[in-house]
C-alpha cells in the first residue's frame, strides 16, 4: 500500500513526462523489491525525494517595486547604494522577466548585513528563502551529491536546499562564495559555475537524483568577504555590489533602531523594559567591538538585554535607563582600546592603515635601532610582499641619505628591527609602505612623527607613491581610531571623492605623489 500512496502522490506532480515515466520505472522496481532488504529503503527514499521536490512549483512573483523598497528600509538603515542598486536589478528582472541577468554578489565585510538584505529580498518579492553556507566546501559531491548506489548517499546540497524551499523560484543565498576551497574531492567551483549558468542550469544534474533538474528560475544572490579568492570565471558571472561597514553613529543607529529592538523581542521584552541611550551605545561601540559590522554589537545588546530579562524574571531591581556604570557592570570593563590612536611618544613609530577581509584597521609600524652591521630584521607575522616593502623602504633610504640629512656611516653601524604589532594576526599588502619608509626616517633622524597622523600608500625604488585599495574601509578605521590627518596617493583622491561626506568629517586628507612630499608633512 505504501506503493499505492506514493503513485497517488505522483498523480499530483507538475513534472513532465521524462520524469513522470522514470518515477513510474522506479516505483515499479520498488514494487518488485523485498522491503526487508536494504536496498528496499534507499530506494523508497529515492522515490520520496522526487515527490518532495517542486518540479514546476514557483511562487507568483510580487514586482511592486515602491514596496520592495519599503522592506528594504524597514530592515535596514543605511545602504543608500545597495539598496539602490537591488532595486534596479529587480526593475530589470521585472522587465525581461527572466533570470539571465548576473547574479547579485554582496561583497563586504562580516555582520554588515549581507545576509540579511537578501532575506529581505525574498520577502519583497513573495518568494521562499533557503541559504546555503560554502565555506570550506571542498568536494564536489556536497553539491552535486553521490550516486545512488554509494552507501549512505544523498542528493547535493543544491537539491537539497530546493527541496526545503518547496518552490523551484526562491531567493537563493549562496554564502562565502569566495570560501570555496579546491582539493583533490573534485573542484566544487566548477559544479557552482554550472548551478549558476543560466544556459545549463536549466538541467542541473545532481548524482543521486539522476535526472535533471531546472534552476533556472531560481534567484542566486552570493555573498563574499574577499573578492580575490573567487575563482575567475565564477566571478564574471557575478554583479559585485559593495557593502562596506559602518561608522561609529551609524553603529549606534542601527542599534537603537534595529537591533535593540530585534533582541528585546526576542527575549520577550518590549522597549519600555530597557532603555540604552545614545551615549551608552557609542560607549558599547567603542568599548566592546572592534569590526567593521555590526555582529558583534548584537552579541553584546543581547546581554544587556538577559541582564534585563533575569532581573525581571527573578523580580530584582535594576536599571530601566542604562547608565555607563550599568554598561560596565554588565559588559565588564571596557576592554577594546587597542583601536584607539596611541600618541607617538618614541621617533620610528607610525600609525598605517590596513585592510583586511573583516574591514579596516589601524597598525603601527615600529623600528628600532641596535649596534651591529648594518642587517634589517622584520617581524610581525608580515606576508612576503610587506616584507618586501621594507626592504624597498630601507634601501630607498640608505640611497637618499643626503636628502635626509643623514650620514650614510650610520647604516653600517647599527641593525634595523621592524616590527608592527599583533604578531598574532597575519598581514601583507603592499600599503604599509610609505608607512614604513617614515618610520626610518623618523628612526634614524630621530624626529618624531606628527600626531593624530595615519597613512597608507604603496613605494617605489625611485620613491613615488603608488595608490592602494580599501580606502573607505581604512577611512572608517581611522575615525574609529580618532585620526585627525590622512596621507593618501594622489591617485586614490577619487575614491575619496565617492565617499559621502559624513563619513570624511573631521579628517584632514594629504595626497601625495612622492615620498619627500610625506616625510615633509609626517616628519
Ligand atoms: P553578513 O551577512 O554581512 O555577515 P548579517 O546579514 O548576518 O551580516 O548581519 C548581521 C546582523 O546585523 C543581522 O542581525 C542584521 O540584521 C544586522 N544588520 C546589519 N546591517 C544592518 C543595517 N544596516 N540595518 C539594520 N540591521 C543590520
């Protein structure tokens, strides 16, 4: 009987004919098989998968664009561009009505909420969301799945994640993208590019289904920290929408207007149970996060927000209206000021500016002298090309030392050890150089580095200064640092220029072509 359950399902099917006749086939085989054998069950779950995948289900898209937009705003503060931009790709899906056009890749730092802005998507168009993580997928098999006949098999993760959608149209996260690892399992980049090409896509082959199944209509929006690691071709297929992170004030407002509000909910309190004001929230931005996003402010609203709901639970008294002694009673002392500007109080110390895959940072790069013969020492964790930047920064220096001021003798007579701190966390790039150079100079002429000065910049063997990336999110890190000056190459005044003006209060900006121009304004 259970047969006859399975063919009146299969009645109901919206599946053409190629799969209707296969299932019939299969059923069959079923029919003939001896339930207490093993492969008896494989089978019947086969049989199960296809009637629970919605072959030719689509949820009736909504293109009202206005409201599309309203839902956007009401999740998210800020994202002027972003939101712009996914509004135009929906007007342009709206009008081809197809899904041929690139997909969406959010590209960002963590927690500034890409995946959030796609779920928003889903529910502006009336379509399911199902999220997929790649990180560290590294065989091809997760996506694709096994073959039947592989013990313990199961479909790819692709079928998988539709069938949990119940449609064959929804909002499709395709997380890390760019964590897709390689290995000798298969290349799961390759079998991605297929899910993603929309001449191919349309009969996606998954190993344990056996029969093709159409993605087509399905909407993919990826997602990446590192545009870098994406496998080329994968990254053409792509439309790459920068979602960079957030000032301090925009921290605050998207924790009073968001994620306050989501945590009191959560936990069953409604905002007249706690009140944290603006002051308070600048003093949990600055002194319990450190990041480019907002995840790790959520974390921390989330305990003030149990510290609310014990104290109501257990009848306690406690504070309604959060003061700074409740935040530290709560959170702990304040433990983050590393991100803050230290003054230079020693010559041969200077602040740079980093960018990595989690956002913007400040560093220092620090050197010293020791008697000895004249060797160059680098430590830090740097990568091969920052390594690579001091050697051209000491080289330039010893070339230029009558520019400088100093005698060549010098050279010879003492080691240099540069060192840039948090040996911990990895660094490269070429960026640090112009930081690095001042720091010799600033060393050797014994002078002291201007204050509230921060830098980043790119050298050459002839000294020129050549532009770097992640501007804005180096930017945002110096102001979080309380940077007052910025050097920065000439060539990067345009990326400065499509910064809005909010974010560049407060800061003075040099632009240079040459490394006298920064040692005059540094040193
Ligand atoms: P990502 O995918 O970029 O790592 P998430 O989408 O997971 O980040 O966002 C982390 C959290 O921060 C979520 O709760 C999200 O709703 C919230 N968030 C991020 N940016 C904003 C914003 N601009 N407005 C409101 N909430 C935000």
């Amino acid at each position: 009987e259970e047969v006859d359950d399975m063919a009146v399902k299969a009645k109901k099917k919206k599946w053409g004919k190629k799969v209707g006749d296969h299932f019939e086939k299969e059923l069959a085989k079923l029919q003939r098989m001896n339930p207490q054998v093993a492969e008896y069950s494989i089978q019947r779950n086969y049989l199960d998968l296809f009637l629970d995948l919605p072959w030719n289900e689509f949820s009736k898209d909504k293109f009202d664009l206005k409201r599309a937009e309203r839902i956007l705003n009401r999740d998210h503060y800020g994202l002027e561009d972003v939101k712009r931009r996914i509004i135009e790709y929906l007007a342009v899906l709206k009008l081809r009505n197809d899904m041929k056009s690139p997909i969406l890749c959010l590209y960002g730092p963590p927690g500034v909420g890409k995946t959030s802005l796609g779920k928003s998507v889903a529910e502006a168009l009336g379509r399911e969301y199902v999220r997929m993580s790649l990180g560290g997928m590294r065989d091809e098999a997760e996506i694709r799945g096994h073959r039947k006949t592989y013990i313990g098999a199961m479909p790819g993760r692709i079928i998988q994640s539709i069938k949990k959608a119940g449609t064959s149209n929804p909002v499709f996260i395709l997380d890390e993208i760019d964590k897709l690892a390689s290995s000798h399992q298969g290349d799961p980049s390759s079998a991605m590019l297929e899910v993603l090409d929309p001449e191919q896509n349309s009969d996606f082959h998954d190993n344990f289904l056996e029969m093709g199944f159409d993605l087509s209509k399905v909407m993919f929006i990826a997602t990446a920290n590192n545009l870098g690691s994406i496998q080329p071709a994968l990254r053409d297929r792509m439309e790459i929408i920068n979602v960079t992170g957030y000032t301090i004030e925009e921290k605050v407002e998207i924790a009073k207007r968001h994620l306050l509000p989501k945590q009191l909910k959560e936990h069953g309190l409604s905002s007249k149970d706690l009140k944290i004001g603006k002051p308070q929230m600048e003093k949990i931005v600055e002194g319990y996060t450190r990041e480019s996003g907002v995840r790790g402010l959520e974390k921390q609203i989330a305990k003030m927000v149990r510290y609310a709901a014990k104290s109501i639970a257990i009848e306690e008294e406690y504070s309604v209206k959060i003061s700074n002694q409740d935040v530290e009673k709560v959170l702990g002392p304040a433990r983050l000021e590393r991100d803050k500007y230290e003054n230079n109080q020693v010559a041969g110390v200077v602040t740079g500016l980093a960018w990595t895959s989690v956002g913007g940072d400040i560093l220092f790069i620090e050197s010293i002298l020791s008697k000895g013969k004249g060797n160059l020492t680098i430590t830090g964790n740097l990568g091969k090309v920052m390594k690579e930047s001091a050697t051209i920064a000491m080289e330039y220096i010893k070339s230029n030392a009558d520019y400088f001021g100093l005698d060549s003798e010098v050279f010879g007579n003492y080691n240099v050890h540069i060192h840039v701190p948090e040996g911990a966390t990895p660094k490269d790039g070429p960026s640090a150089g112009i930081t690095m150079l001042t720091s010799l100079v600033s060393l050797f002429t014994q002078k002291r580095v201007k204050k509230s000065l921060a830098m980043t910049g790119e050298i050459t063997l002839r000294g020129k200064v050549l532009p770097v990336g992640g501007i804005k999110e180096k930017i945002l890190a110096a102001k979080r640092a309380r940077i007052k000056e910025l050097i920065l190459c000439e060539e990067n005044r345009r990326d400065v220029m499509e910064i809005k003006e909010e974010y560049l209060k407060g800061l003075t900006f040099h632009y240079v072509t040459d490394m006298s121009e920064v040692i005059d304004i540094a040193i």
